[in-house]
C-alpha cells in the first residue's frame, strides 16, 4: 500500500504548470512569455484570448509542441491603440506527460511602464 501511496504522489509533484505573462521591452514593444514552472513537460500547449478585441501574437502557431520544465517561448506582442481596453482575459491548456489536460485561466494587463 505505500508503495502505491509514493507512486501516486509522484505522478502528483509530476506535472506542468503553464501560465503566461506580458512584459514591456520597449517604447510599445511588448512580449508574452508562455512558460511551464512545473516539475514535469507540458506538451500540445495552447495559448488564447478570451476576448475578441485583443493583441496579435506574432508568428505564434499552436499548438506548441513541447514544453519542458522551466522552459519558456516568447513572441512579440501586435498591439494597436484602437484596443478598447489594456487587459484581457486569457487560457493557456497543455496535455500532461500522464496524459491529462489542464488549463489556467487569468487576466494578462499591458504594462505601461
């Protein structure tokens, strides 16, 4: 019985952990990082907007096939000043090495400064 306790608790601590972030590089220039901060590759990653009136992600094709733990991937971020707000309601889903899908929800804000 412990033994399976100790391998279930491995799969458990063994799992991505996707999410997304904007940071500002410039005078309008802006990136998003999608990255995995679990302990285990995220693979078949998905990233999108919730919203219709948000920014472009420059050469952004998906899924992205792999990634691994701590890995990020950044693209630049299209903007345009005809956007009618500065933050945008988000979903990033990836598939486990397990198997299993899971998915983070958020807001990304545009940084300003």
């Amino acid at each position: 019985v412990e033994k399976i306790n100790n391998e279930n608790e491995n799969k458990a601590n063994k799992k991505a952990s996707c999410d997304a972030n904007i940071v500002k590089t410039g005078n309008n220039d802006w990136i998003i990082k999608i990255f995995n901060k679990g302990t285990a590759n995220a693979t078949n990653t998905i990233f999108k907007f919730l919203v219709d009136d948000a920014p472009v992600l420059l050469r952004y094709k998906e899924p992205i096939k792999l990634l691994e733990p701590q890995q990020r991937i950044d693209y630049h971020l299209i903007t345009n000043l005809a956007l009618s707000s500065e933050n945008w309601e988000y979903e990033v889903t990836w598939e486990n090495e397990d198997g299993t899908v899971d998915n983070k929800k958020g807001i990304l804000t545009l940084p300003l400064t």
